[in-house]
C-alpha cells in the first residue's frame, strides 16, 4: 500500500502529472482499480475535504485536486467494467426554483463525486415537480437542495412537501445547504440535514446513510 | 464616490438581535457610525427573517430616518418587501435591486416608477448568472435600456456587473472589471456599483483580496460601492486610490479623512 501514499499526497497537491503517474504505477503494480479508487483517490478527496472544513484548504486548492482526481479516474476507467464501479450512494443535487446561483452547489456535486457518490446534477432553477420526478425517475438515496436567497428558501420546503404529496419523502434523505440557510430553518422544514459547506455535506451524506 | 454603508444586515448577529428585540438605539448607532465615516446611504437588509422581513425592513426604515436625515438603500430580492418599504422612506432611496429575471422585473417596475428613487440595476439574466465580460454588458445595457425606457434617468441607474468568486474561476476579476468600464463607456452618465465581499469567497485573507479589487474597481471607472466605511483600512485605501486617479482636488478628502482620524494604514 506504500505505493498509495504518494498517490494521495499527489492529489492532494493536485498535481495532475504526479497523480496520474501514480495511478498507472499502481496498476502496473497489480493493484485493484476499485482499491487505488477507495483507498487512494477517495481517500485522498475525503482529506482535502476535511481540511478544506477546518479552513486549512481553500476552494482553489479543492478544485484542483477534484480536477486531479478526474484525470486519475480516466486512467482507472478501462480497468472498471461497466457499472463495475462501486458507489456510496445516488445523490440528486439542484439549485431550487427561482434561483440561479450554482457557485455552490457545484462545490458540493464536486466533493461528493470526489467522495464516490453517484451524482446527477439537475442545474439550476429547479421546480419540486422536477425534483419529484427526477426522484421517481433515478431512485436516489439523497436529494440535496442549494439555495442562496433568502426569497427562495421557502423552494426548499415546498420541494419537501411534494416530495411527501407523492408519497415518496420516506424513500430519501433530504440534505439542504447555502448561505443564507441554517440548521434551524432545515429542521423547521423537516430536512434530514443541513451542510455548511462543501466539506461537510460529505460527511453529513455519509452520516445520514450511515456509512463510514 | 457614492458610499454606501452595508452594517445594518440581518445576515450580521448583533444586527438580526436588535430587530428581534426592537432596539432602535443599536441600530441607530450603526447608522450614525456609518453617517459619521462618510457613507452618502445606508443600506437595510432584513433578508435573513423570511415571513417577517416586510415587517422588520419597514421598521428599519423608520428607525433609522427618524434620527437620520440620510436616504438609505433598501435591499432585498423580494420585490413585495420593497414594495411596502418604500412607503415609509422619505426623500429618494435607493432600491436594491432590480434584475432582468422575469418576475422580478415585473412586479418591481411598477415599484420603482411609482415614485422618484435610484436604483441598482443587477447584472443578472432571464435564467443563468453572466460569466463573461460580453454577458455581463448584454444584461447591463438590456437593462439600462428598459428602465430609462420607463422613465428612470440614466444618472440614477447604478448598474451592479455581479461580483463572483476569482477562487473558483480566476477570470472572475476582470469579467467584472471589463464590465464596469464597458458600460461606463457605452452609458455616460450611468453609474455602476458593487460590493467587494464576493470576489474573495474561498480564499484566506478576504480584507486584503477586498481592499484590492476596490482599488481596481475604481481605476476601471466604478462610481459607487456598497462597503463597511468604519472599516479604516478599505477606507484609506478607497481615498488614496481616488486621489491617485485625480477625483480629489487639493488631496483634500484623503487629508481631511487623516485629520478627523477616519483612515488607517493598518
């Protein structure tokens, strides 16, 4: 496994040519591609992810080593059958209706991927019929909202109950973050969580799907 | 330059506890304090209380001009809150702020012409956010278009070019930079307006990031900003820059600024 740390470290830098080097290495040493995926791509995402929460990271230094990671991942795909890879979970990200700002949701769809969740990204705008129906659709295990008006809050909740007019809010786990939402309106709202950050919406899907 | 103070937020804790209790005291003080360091309005936002915004927002305007003969900039997204706080400003505020997205400009036209006010004209389209220098100018001039269209005079149109983050895309500095002097070149007359706190999101020293992309602001032709004046740091630096562009004749700003003890180097 000595082979993987400097594999880690690489993305943690995001250092492409570095990581990516690293990657093949591993192969070449006959490591298992969903082994150099968990316990050295995602291993070393789920680090920058906890220090980019303690502040330690900053956002640039967190999409590069994502960027990092990607490049990693295209050496790792021949190696995966397809739908071979093994995900933590389906996650449904969307900026809710009326709002346009995706700056950080796409922060968080990023560190989740990063993370190994199975993403599907609806955009911005999105209307609790299409959130309902994408759930229908996709069968996901968390819908996480974003919103960054105060205006567009209330979205949140009225997704929530059309989530519950169609029967399905028992089906998912709903993950809620931007900044002007708190954990108090999430609880109001009878969201599952709220997120502050890109960071910590990792651990928080993890926490709320009880994994580790 | 036109100032405008940005403290009486209810994003801002010791803000969003004295709407909470009442305390027009508190809230007339960081006024004053603004007033006192040279902002021209000051701003109100009571975004953060949701249901009760209306309510709390109509309050502050009260609040603040039955003490202060100043206007303020009223700031929400929300076109109804605008709508019922308007009526109890007195002289002309500044309405922040109207976007090209459809329902926005619909209810707030109405708002907007219904009384003489200057307002700040968001930078921001029908159903995306601008990226580029060319998006941002298109949405810009659409809506400079529209309202002197309806009547509103180029020189109370603050157009805002939207501030993004250089940390997740580092053209985001001069996206807003070119914009700001494209449109003050294809306007004259109009005014253009920011804040400074989003460009420095993600990164770490903000106040440093901020107090730079002021200076650039300004030497791209920015005419008014929505900032912190009792911050003496940004304060010395938004004087000097002035002076060194010649917007200060006899130095006489930055200097009275030294000698009333409103500017800092550190």
């Amino acid at each position: 496994m000595s082979d993987l740390k400097a594999l880690i470290e690489a993305v943690i830098k995001g250092d492409i040519n570095s990581a990516t080097a690293e990657t093949q290495k591993a192969l070449d040493s006959s490591n298992n591609a969903q082994d150099i995926l968990d316990k050295g791509l995602i291993a070393a995402m789920d680090e920058v992810g906890v220090k980019f929460s303690k502040g330690l990271l900053f956002v640039p230094q967190m999409l590069r080593s994502a960027r990092t990671m990607q490049e990693c991942m295209k050496v790792l795909e021949p190696f995966f059958q397809e739908g071979d890879v093994t995900s933590k979970g389906k996650v449904i990200i969307g900026t809710v209706k009326g709002d346009l700002h995706d700056i950080g949701k796409n922060l968080v769809a990023m560190m989740m991927e990063g993370a190994g969740f199975s993403m599907f990204d609806l955009g911005v705008d999105v209307s609790p019929e299409l959130f309902v129906q994408k759930v229908q659709e996709i069968e996901p295990d968390i819908v996480a909202m974003s919103a960054l008006l105060s205006t567009t809050m209330p979205s949140m909740r009225s997704t929530i109950e059309t989530l519950k007019q169609a029967g399905i809010r028992g089906k998912v786990k709903v993950m809620i973050g931007g900044a002007p939402v708190t954990d108090k309106y999430a609880r109001e709202i009878e969201a599952d969580c709220y997120a502050p950050d890109a960071g910590s919406a990792v651990t928080k899907a993890k926490e709320i799907l009880g994994i580790s | 330059m036109i100032i405008v103070g940005e403290k009486i937020n209810t994003s801002r804790k010791s803000i969003a506890e004295a709407v909470e209790k009442g305390d027009a005291s508190y809230i007339v003080k960081v006024a004053s304090e603004q007033a006192e360091a040279g902002a021209h309005y000051i701003d109100v936002n009571a975004g953060t209380f949701l249901e009760q915004e209306t309510e709390s927002l109509c309050w502050l305007v009260e609040t603040v001009q039955n003490e202060l003969d100043l206007p303020l900039c009223l700031d929400s997204p929300n076109p109804n809150a605008l709508s019922e706080a308007i009526k109890y400003h007195k002289g002309e505020p500044m309405i922040n702020s109207i976007s090209l997205e459809t329902e926005r400009f619909r209810t707030l036209l109405p708002v907007i012409t219904s009384q003489p006010c200057h307002v700040v004209a968001l930078c921001m389209a029908e159903t995306s956010m601008p990226t580029t220098v060319e998006d941002r100018v298109r949405v810009g001039a659409e809506l400079i278009n529209r309202l002197t269209d309806a009547g509103i005079p180029l020189k109370k149109i603050y157009v805002d070019p939207l501030v993004q983050p250089v940390s997740v895309d580092t053209q985001m500095g001069i996206a807003t930079l070119g914009a700001i002097a494209k449109i003050m070149n294809d306007f004259p007359g109009v005014n253009t307006i920011c804040g400074l706190s989003n460009i420095s999101f993600g990164l770490p020293r903000r106040h440093l990031i901020n107090r730079s992309f002021l200076s650039l602001c300004l030497s791209y032709g920015l005419s008014a900003v929505i900032l912190d004046p009792t911050d003496k740091q940004l304060m010395a630096t938004l004087l000097a820059v002035e002076m060194l562009l010649n917007h200060d004749e006899y130095c006489q700003n930055f200097i009275t600024a030294y000698q009333t003890g409103r500017i800092s180097d550190r």
